[in-house]
C-alpha cells in the first residue's frame, strides 16, 4: 500500500491522537457495551505504526489537572 501524502504536516500525530482518545473512551463504557476487538486492533495500531505516541499522550493526560 503506498503512503498518502501529508495532508496537514501532522497527520501521524492526529491519527495517534484519535486512536489514543478512542481506546480510552472503550474503556469509559460498560463492560458489555466495549467493542474489545475494535479497543485491542486500535491498541496495535497505535503500539506499531506510532511507537512512542501513546506515552506522549499518557503524559499529557497525567499533566491535566
């Protein structure tokens, strides 16, 4: 699969962001209404293609107050 080409000079960083954001919010929901399979891919996702970015947005979310 090629490569699109950047769109906003930050596009890994969003995508990483979203997927982030996305796994948290499966984890807010009630057991039985957790799409696990989605949680777990979106989890690979962010772990292979943005190694690195999820402790960035980790730090981030500690830092709030």
């Amino acid at each position: 699969m090629d490569e699109a080409a950047e769109i906003t000079g930050r596009d890994d960083f969003i995508i990483a962001k979203a997927l982030y954001y996305a796994i948290k919010y499966i984890d807010s929901l009630p057991p039985p209404e957790r799409e696990l399979s989605d949680q777990n891919d979106m989890q690979m996702i962010l772990n292979e293609r943005f190694p690195g970015l999820e402790a960035t947005f980790t730090g981030i979310d500690m830092n709030r107050p």
